[in-house]
C-alpha cells in the first residue's frame, strides 16, 4: 500500500480498543503514529467509557460494551459447558496457577462471545476503509461478530503457545476476520499450527515504536538518583507472575545480594503480584538493593539511566519493552521466548538466556562483574540502524 494513492482522500482506519494499560498503550500509541506518519486518517473505537487514553493524530469514538451482556446469547452447548465446568472446578478445591489461569480465560472469552453476540451488526464501521482490533478476546469477538465493516484485521499479542485460550472459540471467531496480526513470525507460526484453518489469513507483524517520542521521553527529568559504582538494572512490566517470572525476580536477586555483587534492581510497574513481592523484598531485606518504583507514566528516563534491562520473564510475545530499551542504547537481557531472536541479536545487542533460574542469574552475575561487555553491547546499540524498529510494512500490505 502506498500513502499516497490518492492525495484527495485519505485511507479511513478504524482501532478498536478496551482499556489499554502498559505494553497494550504503548502499542496503541505507536501504531497510531505510525499510521498518522503514513498519512492515514484514525479513529479509536473505544469499547469503555472509562478509557481515558488521549493520543495525539487520532479522533475518538466510544461504545460502552458494558451495556450489552446476555448469557442467551450463548448456545445451549456453550451455556452447559460452562456450567459443568465451574462444577468441576469448585469441586477439585485446590488448583495450580495454570488451572486457574485456564478456568478464568474461559470465562472471559464466554463472557467476551456472550457480549459481542448480544450487540452483534450494531455498530456500523463501513465508513472506514479498515477497522483493526487492537487486542485479543474481547476487541477481537467484538470485531468479528458485531461490527460492520468493509475489512477486519485483529491482532494476537502473547505467545499463542502459552495462552491456554479455548481453541475452539478462538476458531469460530477468529475465522470472521479478514487477518490476524501475530506480533512475531514465531508466533505467527505457532498460530497456524493450533488453528490450521485459519493459517491463510495469519501475519507476521511485529509491533512497532515511535522513536521520536520515545527520545523526547528519555530526556525528561526524575528525581531517581543512580548510583555509578553499582551495576543498574530495570524491570518493566506489570506485575502478574503468572508470566513474568517476578518470584524468580527477587529469587536471583537475593542470591547476587548473598554472593557480594554490587548493583541496585529498580522495578516498574504495578500488578495483583505487588503485595507479594514486596513482602518478600522485606522479609529477606532486599529493599537496598531491589527498589520497587511503582507504575509510572514514563518509564523511559529510568531505563536510559540504567545499565541494564532485564526482562526474565517465563512467557513474552513481542514485548515492546524491550524496543525501548534499544531505543535508547540500553543494553537488554530478556529469557529465550519464541521471539526473542527477532528482537536481540544475541552478543550484540543484548543478550538471550535460557529460561531458568540458573542462567538468569549466571548472566547477570557475570555482567555485573564485567561492565566493560555491558559498555560494548551499548556502543553498538548506538550504532544499529533502529529503522527495523518501527517497520509496518506487513501490516499495510493487508489493510487495503
């Protein structure tokens, strides 16, 4: 697609949104960017009243799908399973995070079906040359079920292997849209294989950054002073342990605490996994050497003053965090999740770690006692061409 096919009328694109937070904002911003650079005209469909994201480059509609919830809308099937399966699941009593984690999705896609069909072909989208859901479950049912419109491309951010959505909800809906962005190849692939009928309309298309504003946000000024005679890390993530590893956080941290390394870990974010972590920062006292920060509107200035970034999380999809950080030339560590090629060239970028506590805590051992790979990965930062950052070219080949 090129920008300007035809200069008297702009490409019409529609994002569908819920209530974006962290990585979620950071992608609606960009890709709102990113499409405004390319002189498309977007609008933001938001699907709560209570999403007060303001981009700058995008106009803003609201549909508050609270309104709309009725179980009738199920099937008799769906209606059944659903019941059988809260029964079985009281009844077993104690269960793993796993069990939890698949019992809670299910009912969240049921109650995402339940409310896309209930408002199914209300919302007339026809007027945009392409509406684009911004996120999986609920915008992507919404989009496939109750939207009317010319094109429809959702979008699959986590690693599809790890998610334990119901693959036959994720089918039935899926296969309404025209595409669906996965934000790696790898995860692109592992779509395919979990839903073959949908591999024809599957994309890779990784997510993109806004480099400008990421620059202009690294300069602003905070009041954290870093310390130069230890080694600075920095988490940013929400802080859920289901996916993002933070027991083995502060395990690896109490363990270079113990081992007589110098280094301060700061952690940004909030999550229902705060209280935890934070009892046990206190309870092995680690709290002068990991620091929790709290969310923050802009992370950016903390992770260009630190010297490292870790992301050591168990599962990722193509976490944006990690562009960031390369954006502004701090050196990254991030585990060996199905993208983490695409992203860090291992040695040269940054560095890839094997998914277990012993090689997270290896690599930032030795780092903290090797500053100089830390300065080396950093110059070549500087000297990466970053334009790979924020391509969107596969996304604009299927928007028209």
């Amino acid at each position: 697609m090129t920008s300007n096919k035809n200069e008297s009328k702009k490409f019409k694109v529609c994002l569908i949104s819920m209530t974006p937070v962290g990585g979620f904002k950071s992608f609606l911003e960009n890709i709102v960017q990113r499409l405004s650079d390319t002189n498309f005209e977007v609008t933001i469909l938001s699907l709560s009243k209570n999403n007060d994201i303001d981009i700058p480059y995008a106009r803003k509609r609201v549909f508050e799908l609270d309104d709309y919830s009725n179980c009738e809308a199920l099937t008799v099937g769906e209606r059944l399973k659903n019941l059988v399966e809260r029964f079985l699941f009281r009844m077993k009593g104690k269960h793993t995070d796993k069990e939890i984690l698949k019992h809670n999705l299910y009912n969240s896609q049921l109650k995402a079906i339940s409310r896309a069909k209930s408002c199914a072909g209300k919302v007339d989208l026809s007027e945009y040359d392409c509406v684009i859901s911004a996120e999986e479950v609920t915008c992507n049912y919404f989009l496939a079920y109750s939207v009317i419109a010319k094109r429809k491309i959702g979008y699959i951010h986590p690693d599809y292997n790890n998610v334990p959505y119901n693959r036959r909800i994720e089918k039935t809906a899926l296969s309404r849209l025209d595409y669906i962005c996965a934000t790696s190849k790898a995860n692109a692939e592992s779509i395919r294989k979990a839903i073959p009928k949908l591999k024809n309309k599957v994309v890779g298309v990784p997510n993109p950054i806004d480099i400008k504003t990421i620059l202009q946000k690294s300069d602003e000024s905070i009041k954290e002073a870093f310390n130069s005679d230890v080694v600075n890390l920095i988490t940013v993530c929400r802080l859920d342990n289901t996916y993002k590893a933070l027991d083995r956080l502060v395990s690896v941290a109490q363990k270079l605490k113990d081992g007589g390394d110098k280094f301060i870990w700061r952690v940004v974010g909030d999550g229902e996994y705060n209280d935890t972590m934070r009892s046990f920062i206190k309870e092995h006292q680690l709290q002068d050497c990991v620091i929790m920060l709290g969310a923050k509107d802009n992370p950016i200035p903390y992770v260009k003053h630190s010297d490292l970034f870790v992301l050591q999380s168990y599962s990722e999809g193509y976490p944006m965090s990690v562009l960031e950080a390369m954006a502004v030339d701090t050196p990254v560590l991030v585990t060996d999740y199905p993208s983490s090629s695409e992203q860090v060239d291992n040695g040269m970028t940054g560095f890839i770690v094997s998914n277990n506590f012993d090689s997270v805590y290896e690599k930032i051992h030795y780092l903290i006692n090797h500053k100089d790979e830390l300065h080396q990965i950093e110059i070549n930062l500087q000297d990466m061409d970053k334009s790979r950052l924020y391509n969107i070219d596969n996304l604009l080949d299927i928007m028209e």
